[in-house]
C-alpha cells in the first residue's frame, strides 16, 4: 500500500507555477506538504533520515567520500544503489523477456505490455537506468516502468545494459542505441508504432539518453521521436559550456535543513577528472569526457535533436547541468520542456509508493507518450 494520499499526487499534477531560469521557462512541480521555500518534500526527509542519513551518523560519515580503492568502493556503490520501492499497477501485464546482440555483446531487454490492452500500434518507452554507469540495474525501475505501461497503454522495454568497468564508453551507449534500432527495425513484431518511440533515463540513464539523441540527430537515423531525461548528468568533471556555472548559491536552504541538503549536493559538484571513481571507472581515457556523446552539454551544435522533456529535483547537484542542458537545446530551437520537484533529491524516481512525487512523475511521463 502506498505511504501517502491520492489526492496529494493529483495536487502536484496540477501545480502551475513557473520560473524563468538561463532564459527558458522550468515548470514546479511543488508539493502542498512542503513547510516551504529551503526544505526537503516531507516525505523525502523522512526516507533521508530512516535509511541514508542514520546510517551515515552510525557509521561516522558517507562512506562514498573515505577515498576507497575501487575494487571496495564499487561493489559498495552497487550495493548502495535503488530503492525498494512499491507495485502500483492496478491491471494485469505481460512481462517478457530477450537478448539482443549490440555491439557484439548480448544485452537483455525486458518488455511489459498490458494483457487487454488497445489493438492499435501502440507508443514505445525505451528505459535505460541510472547508477552512475557501473551500477544500478533493471529491477530498480521495473515498478514504475510497469505503473507507465499500464497508465499509457505502451509498450515499455527495461534495458539491461552492461555496466563499467566490465564495459567502458563508448560501448555501453552504441548497446543503448542498438536496442533502439532493433524495436525500431521490429516495429510491428512488438505492436509498436515506430514514428512514436521514446527513450527515458534517470541520471546516468538520462546521460545515455541525451548521447543516444545527439547519435541519432548525428547519423540521420531519427528513429527517437522524444526522449525523458530524469535528473540527467551531461558532464564530466569541470568541463562546461559556455554560460554554465555550478555554485552552491544556486540552491536555497532553510538554515535548520542545511547539514541533511548539502550532503545531497555534491553530485554534480565539478571536479578534477584525475581521482575521480566515476568517470576513471567509465572512460577508456579521461580525455573522452569532453566528447559530446560522454559530456553532452559539450556539443558544438543541437539542432535537430529530438524533442526532450527534463525533470530535475531542486536538491540534487545534477539540477543545474540539467536545467541549463534544456536551456541549450531550447535556443537550438528543440522542442523542450523542464520540470523541477522541489524538496525532492536525486533518484526520486527509485521511490514508488513511498513518495508521491515518483508516481506523479510516472503520470507525466504516461501522458507525454
């Protein structure tokens, strides 16, 4: 059973205000419970504080930040990541499952359609997950990717894609976009109408999705219709285009919530590439992270690239990267629109069930397909 009321996620549906940042509008998507401006969404704060945060007080700080070799630290991260979250699904699914070559690499591709669904060509959603690139996986996203199937009657494909170090960029994205290709080229056998197929992915996901855009605009493909970056990283270390600035300024925190927000933060922080676990564990070479299918935000152009819709939570460091990524592509003249949650942290979309947010996020998500 959900951990909030019905009605407090049609509110947050509803929410209409807006605000003018880097030059385009960002839509908020804010939550009646919120004690106001500067605090965490209340039920975030209470997840922060039952899971992450004591922990983090027990053990004597964030063990991410004790500079660990990698070969401890990322089955730590691994470990680490996702969030059991809740089935929200009313109607019953067909679940599948396959394996496709990419990149000469066999890839699994899980597949939920409804049971009684329409007979029509039904829109595709293609989800990649976040992780940070060497972790998360499929069943961290599988609940709300079966809440949007049966919200939108689409056909949703989960992307088990391989992860670094075992798999290092580019080859994780050409797997991506591979799988792309492959429900496009399979259009019919899946039901799908291949003119109405949407890429989605959270943070590292979203980076995917936003390199998949520019490689499709790139090779002329189009097979990506729209895609859905959920608090998407699009950099790498202190690369930045120009007119970009992370600062600590940027976020408005209530004095009494500031030790619990900034320890949110730092993800997205800019820093030196040299020592940093990330991109050391998923570039081949360091000197990758300014290739604009490793750093989108550093492409020279955006014309062309498909119509993105982002959302980003006002505590995540990723939320300016983010924000101002929109920007570049609203003045390259792509159809694009931003969304903030505010109070809500990076990953929110891990949480169904247990934040409204997630499943109102789901809602936006089943009426852009």
């Amino acid at each position: 059973m959900k951990k909030y009321e019905n009605e407090l996620v049609e509110e947050i549906h509803q929410c209409a205000d807006a605000i003018s940042q880097y030059g385009v509008e960002i839509h908020l998507k804010e939550s009646p419970k919120r004690a106001g401006k500067g605090y965490l969404e209340p039920s975030e704060q209470a997840l922060m504080r039952e899971n992450y945060w004591a922990d983090n007080e027990e053990s004597g700080g964030n063990p991410f930040e004790q500079n660990l070799p990698p070969d401890i630290m990322i089955p730590m991260m691994r470990d680490a990541m996702g969030f059991p979250n809740l089935n929200l699904n009313t109607m019953e699914l067909i679940t599948k499952y396959e394996t496709i070559q990419a990149n000469n690499h066999s890839v699994g591709l899980w597949q939920y359609y409804l049971r009684r669904g329409k007979q029509e060509a039904k829109s595709c959603l293609i989800y990649i997950h976040g992780g940070g690139w060497l972790g998360g996986t499929v069943h961290a996203v599988e609940n709300p990717c079966k809440l949007i199937t049966e919200l939108a009657d689409a056909v949703v494909f989960n992307v088990d894609y391989d992860l670094a170090p075992e798999v290092k960029f580019p080859d994780n994205l050409e797997e991506c976009y591979a799988v792309v290709k492959h429900v496009y080229d399979h259009a019919e056998e899946y039901g799908i109408d291949k003119t109405r197929i949407t890429v989605a992915g959270d943070s590292a996901g979203g980076n995917l999705c936003a390199a998949m855009c520019l490689m499709d605009r790139d090779q002329g493909n189009h097979y990506i219709a729209q895609s859905i970056l959920l608090y998407p990283a699009v950099t790498f270390g202190k690369n930045a285009a120009p007119g970009y600035e992370w600062t600590m300024d940027a976020f408005e925190i209530a004095p009494e919530q500031e030790a619990l927000i900034q320890s949110c933060l730092l993800l997205g922080k800019p820093t030196d590439l040299e020592g940093d676990l990330v991109p050391e564990t998923y570039l081949k070479q360091l000197s990758d992270a300014s290739n604009p299918y490793a750093s989108p935000m550093m492409a020279e152009n955006f014309e062309g690239v498909a119509k993105t819709v982002i959302m980003t939570a006002e505590y995540d460091g990723l939320r300016l990267q983010g924000e101002f990524y929109g920007s570049q592509l609203a003045k390259a003249g792509v159809d694009t629109t931003i969304y903030r949650y505010c109070g809500c942290t990076h990953a929110f979309i891990d949480r169904l069930g247990y934040q409204p947010q997630t499943e109102e996020a789901c809602m936006l998500i089943a009426e852009l397909l």
